[in-house]
C-alpha cells in the first residue's frame, strides 16, 4: 500500500494492527510502558417492563472474579420506546491464571442476585466483546511522526475509573486537526511530500484532557498491589476520589499483559456452571448473536508466527489459554487424526475482532490483522 498525503490519521481503535506496525518502525513506545487492556463483553437484552428502569445505571467491582483479578460491569436501563438494557462484564488481561475465561465469567455474574431477577423473563438480542485500552497516561505512546499521527483509541487515551473514552478520542481529533493545519500551512512545508503535525502532542498536554488522564493515571496499577481488588479500591478512594489524583508519584503497571499468565501447573482450574438457556448462554450460540461473517476463499487474518508454539508451549506449559481468554470459540485444540496429542484449530469463521489473541496470547505468536472489506461482526443495536 502506499499512501500519498502528506499527513495520514489513524484512529483504529484500540491495538490497531497498523499502528502495532508504527511503533515498531518509528520506536513510538520508547518513552513509555507497554499498553495494558482489558477485555469488554457486552449483550443487549429486552427485558420486563416492569423490571425496566430508563437511566438507572448500575456499576460493580469484583465478583465472580477472585480479589487478585481485576474486573467489573456495568449495567444500564436505555431510555428507549423498549424496555432495553445493555449490560456487560471487563475484565484486564493482566490476569495470572490461564484457567479463566472471560466469557464464562460473564455469564456467572449474570446469576448474581441483583442482576438475574431484572434478565428473567427477557429475551438476549446482541452479544459482542471488544478489548480496550485501560494503561492510561504511562503507556501513551509518541502521538506523532513523520508523515502521519494517532488519534482515538489507538494510542490509549480512555480513562478508566469512568470506562469511559469518547470524549477525549474526539478532543484528540479536534487537536490533531489544528496541528495538522499548521504544518500543512507553514512556508518551509510548501514542497514537502510529508509532514509532522509537531505541535499536536503539546497541544494534548496543554488540554484538559490530559488533565484528566493525569488525574486518574494510577487507578488501575494500584489494583497490582498485594491487597489486590481491595488495595485499588483504598487507593482510589482516597487518592482519585478524594485527593483528584494530585499525589506526586506515578504507578507502573509492570510489564506487558502477555507475560502476566503463571504456568498451569501453579494454578487452580476454574469450575464454571452449565449455562441454562435464559440466563446464561453457551459460547457458540452467542457467537451467532454477532452476524459475524467471513468469506471462505480470503486469505486468513489470523495468523501463527510459528506452527510448533501452540502446542510445545501455549498448550504444555498454559494449558492451551487460546482456548479460554478468546469470546468467540475462534481457538480450540482438538485431537491429532493419526497418533497422540493434539493441534490448535483456527476458526477463522467466528472471529468478532476483539484483538484479545493478538494481545493475551504468552507467547505472542498470533498475528491478528484485517480481513477482505466487509468480514467480521454485524452488530444489531449494540
């Protein structure tokens, strides 16, 4: 591909596979940590008019996961002519133990006593899942080079005690925009065949939402700490709710996502209970949800680096967590035709294009990039 304007935007959304390209090429990550994510599961449901609630909106921290996990949802009573409600399960891929799956925690927490008798009697309309950027202000990659710069979700700017990123996603644009005039004005760019919105970073700095992104930097490593989900609330307490985030130290998170999951055999596995049909589902069922397609006859998007990995190492040593951590069943390891052992599949076809894989993968051998035009997810209401 090759691109001929002066300043090209990329504003992919989180962990875009050409701005992974960028960082790489132009050392963009250089001054800052590696990104951490979390993974978002969500559904829409029409549920009981008289257990619907238009604006009530409902948070929680913790449970079914364990205090070492750090997760939550969210639950919200839309104002429309149905009684809608969109709720969902995040989850940060920092987690420790290769037997968790996210899809399946999801539909435990449906079962909690609060959320299970406003489902009841309703009928699941949309399923979907989709990782975010929750590193904040120390992963924040260089915003800008040489011909081009990253806007949007792509470089991390949602802030995570909100669960929130649209607002500041749009400022970044707006001010993207500035530079981008700027330098496409200057005299001394007049015969240049690209430039570099220079002053866009500055301009970010000086805004109010890297105050924002300021104020809130150390929510998320504080939940790294030895008190778990019970230490990050204390902190944010006292320190995002009470002190706006003005103590003079900054928290790491620590490494890359990838490298947090322990070996198997240094974990407990995770009994999870059997879906019932209305509450909570199985996996494939909710796949069929999303409308996603894919052309047979493409060539694949998802890709290994090495064939051997799967099994000598993801599955000897972690219990195959393609298996686990993916929200679409797009991976599973079945058994050999011929001999003993098994063999990582790839089922391209039911793929929603979260970018967990890419991410969550311990080995970090699965390449994950965009399909032929129109493949993937076709979400209804979501």
């Amino acid at each position: 591909m090759e691109l001929r304007g002066k300043c090209t935007v990329f504003a992919e959304g989180c962990h875009g596979h050409l701005a992974k390209q960028l960082y790489s090429k132009f050392k963009l990550r250089e001054n800052c940590e590696s990104q951490s994510y979390g993974i978002g599961l969500k559904e829409l449901w029409e549920v009981k008019p008289e257990n619907h609630k238009p604006g009530t909106i409902e948070h929680t921290v913790g449970w079914p996961l364990d205090k070492n996990t750090y997760g939550g949802s969210f639950l919200y009573h839309l104002n429309e002519e149905q009684p809608l409600i969109a709720l969902g399960f995040v989850i940060g891929l920092d987690y420790t133990n290769p037997y968790l799956h996210p899809f399946k925690e999801f539909q435990k927490f449906k079962h909690h006593p609060s959320v299970e008798p406003v489902l009841r009697g309703g009928t699941r309309i949309s399923y979907g899942a989709r990782a975010l950027n929750e590193g904040g202000l120390q992963c924040i990659p260089k915003l800008s080079f040489p011909g081009g710069c990253l806007i949007g979700c792509s470089p991390g700017f949602m802030v995570v005690p909100k669960i929130k990123g649209t607002h500041t996603a749009m400022k970044s644009a707006m001010l993207a925009a500035e530079s981008i005039f700027e330098s496409l004005n200057n005299e001394e760019n007049a015969d240049a065949v690209w430039v570099e919105p220079v002053t866009y970073e500055k301009k970010i700095k000086d805004s109010w939402m890297w105050k924002e992104l300021y104020a809130a930097r150390n929510v998320r490593p504080s939940f790294h700490s030895p008190l778990g989900v019970f230490g990050g609330l204390l902190y944010t307490g006292l320190f995002y709710i009470l002190g706006r985030g003005k103590e003079p130290w900054t928290l790491k998170h620590g490494g890359r996502d990838a490298d947090r999951l322990k070996p198997a055999s240094q974990c407990k596995p995770i009994a999870y209970p059997k879906p019932d049909g209305e509450i909570s589902f199985d996996l494939l069922s909710s796949v069929a949800l999303t409308g996603t397609n894919h052309e047979h006859d493409q060539p694949p998007h998802l890709t290994l680096k090495d064939d051997s990995v799967p099994v000598e190492k993801n599955y000897a040593v972690f219990n195959g967590p393609e298996g686990h951590f993916c929200p679409a069943g797009v991976y599973e390891y079945v058994p050999l035709e011929a001999g003993d052992g098994v063999r990582l599949q790839i089922n391209a076809q039911n793929c929603i294009h979260c970018k967990t894989c890419d991410i969550k993968c311990p080995s970090q051998n699965i390449n994950w990039v965009v399909p032929e035009a129109g493949g993937g997810p076709a979400y209804d209401g979501m």
